[in-house]
C-alpha cells in the first residue's frame, strides 16, 4: 500500500488522524509506503500508527518543508511493516526547488527473504528537469544489484506525475506499475482527484493517478504477479482521511 497522508494540513488534521487509522485497520496491508508523515526528534506518524496496529514502524525527513507555524515538525516519509525492519537507510535526492529531499529505504525479514522497499515524494512543480533527475535517482536505488534476490524490489511514492511522462516511462521501463498490471487499467485510478473535497483544484496533477506501487523482480526467473490492485482511503466520502486517494496491490511472491 501506499499513502499520501496529507501532513497536518486542514483544520480537522486530528480528526482525519483517526480516520487514517481506521483506513489501515480495514485494509490491514503487510507493507504500507507513506508520505507527507509529521514527525519530531521524539515521535513521528508512522510509529503513532504503528504502535496502534501492532506493525513496525520507520520514518525519514525531509519531503516537504515544513510550514514556519509548525517549525518542530518535519514532513517525511514513514514505512509500516508487518515483519521486522532489520535496515533502514536514507538517501538525499537532487532537488531544485528546496535543499533536500529523502528517498527511503528499508530491507525487511520476510519469511522468504529479505524485502527491499524504497519510498519517495518527488517534487511536484510541473518542469520536468529536477523531477526526472529524481527518477533516475530512484531507479538507480531499484536496479541496484544489491537488492537483488528472491523477492522483489518495491518503490512506495507519490511520485508527482501522471503515467504518460517521461519520468514515469523510465520508472516503468525497470519495474512493473502494479495498477496496470492488475487490469485496472480500465479504471483511470485517479489519486488526486476532484471527487475528493481536500484535494487541490486546478494543478496539472489534478484528476491524475499520481501515487503507484511499483515492483521489480529481484530475479529474472521470479517476474513480478499482480493479483488485483484498487484504492482505498474512502474515495466516496465526503471527509475522506487524506487528499489523496491511497493505491493497494496485491502481489504474489
């Protein structure tokens, strides 16, 4: 699974808190890549949540700057895990619109063998320059021949571009889009989208599908199997958790 939790942001961010909570209760993913987490030197998001569902927890910043009112606390990715994280590692990705920005990534004990996850929030100013640096950056930490093995390489992000740009070809051209390779392609798995009440109205990402689980095979005798993928995050309530629409695949590994 994976989740643009949509920060502190709204006057109801605590409210929408539990219904994140909730989200993840009916959907009980074994791995769930979340962006736009808060957190502090003491706590963050991703372990709130996970000490609420029994699952392992990390978290790595900054995505985002942080809004000056609420200097303590940092946007960032988090990762929930049902299975041990044994290594979490963070990564500082190109970026021309702010000084930083994280990638992380995380090995995880899976009963067949090490896991290897990466989770991102790629920039998302329209000019595609820094966005495809960021891609390439991304895809070198998915082909990296050291996460090679049993299972397959996941990338968890809301990666800030629809499917038909450069960006996301070169994305595709090394791993497999989860959501077209489950035959959901007929449905357009908008992320951002207008029957969202939070999300934001008139940008170029929206009506997009801009969120993705992406997988690689670890080996070339192991091809990626994608049984179904749909959203989640309540995309016909009128107070949905987030202003993104979260994406859930099951993978057969």
């Amino acid at each position: 699974m994976t989740w643009n939790l949509w920060w502190r942001f709204g006057r109801q961010w605590q409210e929408r808190q539990h219904g994140i909570l909730a989200t993840l209760r009916a959907v009980q993913p074994d791995l769930a890549g979340l962006q736009e987490v808060w957190g502090t030197a003491l706590e963050s998001q991703a372990h709130w949540l996970g000490d609420k569902l029994g699952m392992h927890a990390a978290f790595a910043a900054p995505s985002l700057p942080h809004p000056p009112e609420q200097s303590e606390y940092e946007v960032g990715v988090g990762l929930l895990s049902r299975w041990p994280i044994q290594r979490v590692e963070e990564h500082r990705m190109p970026s021309v619109h702010r000084s930083e920005i994280v990638a992380l990534t995380a090995v995880i004990e899976h009963p067949t063998g090490p896991l290897h996850t990466v989770i991102s929030c790629v920039d998302y100013e329209q000019e595609s320059g820094h966005r495809m640096a960021q891609a390439r950056y991304l895809a070198d930490l998915l082909t990296d021949p050291t996460r090679d093995g049993p299972l397959p390489v996941l990338l968890l992000g809301d990666l800030n571009s629809p499917p038909t740009t450069p960006e996301m070809k070169l994305l595709a051209s090394v791993a497999v889009d989860a959501w077209t390779a489950s035959g959901a392609a007929g449905d357009a798995g908008h992320t951002l989208s207008t029957r969202n009440p939070y999300a934001p109205r008139g940008t170029w990402l929206t009506d997009q599908r801009i969120d993705y689980v992406l997988a690689r095979p670890g080996r070339v005798d192991q091809p990626v199997v994608v049984e179904q993928a749909f959203l989640a995050g309540t995309p016909h309530a009128s107070h949905p958790p987030s202003d993104h629409y979260a994406v859930v695949a099951d993978l057969h590994l």
